[in-house]
C-alpha cells in the first residue's frame, strides 16, 4: 500500500510538472508575441522621432538665416518640456 501510495504520488507530480510546462509554454508564447509588438512599436516611435528631428532642423535657421547643421547640434529635451538647441561639443 505504501508503495502504491508512492507511485500514486510520483504519477501525480509528472501530472502535474506536465501541466506547468504546458502553461509555461503558452506564457512563453504570448510573451514572445508581445515583445514583438512592443519592438514593432519602438520601432515606429524611433522613425517618427527621427522624422520629427529632421523636420525641425530642416526649419531651424541661425543668426544670419542660414541652416542649422544637425552634424554640429542637437536637441535636448528637459523635463518640464522646454527644447534646446545646443552645440554638440559642449
């Protein structure tokens, strides 16, 4: 009887490692689709941040109306919103 309860108990624990692996590997899964996503949308996000830098650089002019070169500034964004156009060297 005791061997029988032991086998009992093993059969029950393969069931039941069986199922976790089943539901680990669903998780898997819908976490493998959802990185994907996420990389698609960082993906998108960094386009239209790069769009939107060429944009602004294409508009920005200095002091005596020409160009600003995008080689030799940058823009830098604080946290309470405000846009600085700054050299790069600095």
């Amino acid at each position: 009887v005791a061997a029988q309860n032991c086998r009992k108990r093993k059969l029950n624990a393969i069931l039941n490692l069986e199922e976790d692996i089943c539901n680990l590997q669903t998780q898997k899964e819908s976490l493998k689709k959802e990185h994907s996503q996420c990389s698609r949308l960082i993906n998108q996000m960094k386009e239209k941040l790069n769009n939107l830098y060429h944009d602004i650089f294409s508009r920005l002019r200095d002091d005596q109306g020409r160009p600003v070169n995008p080689c030799h500034y940058a823009m830098h964004c604080s946290s309470d919103g405000s846009v600085l156009i700054i050299p790069k060297h600095l």
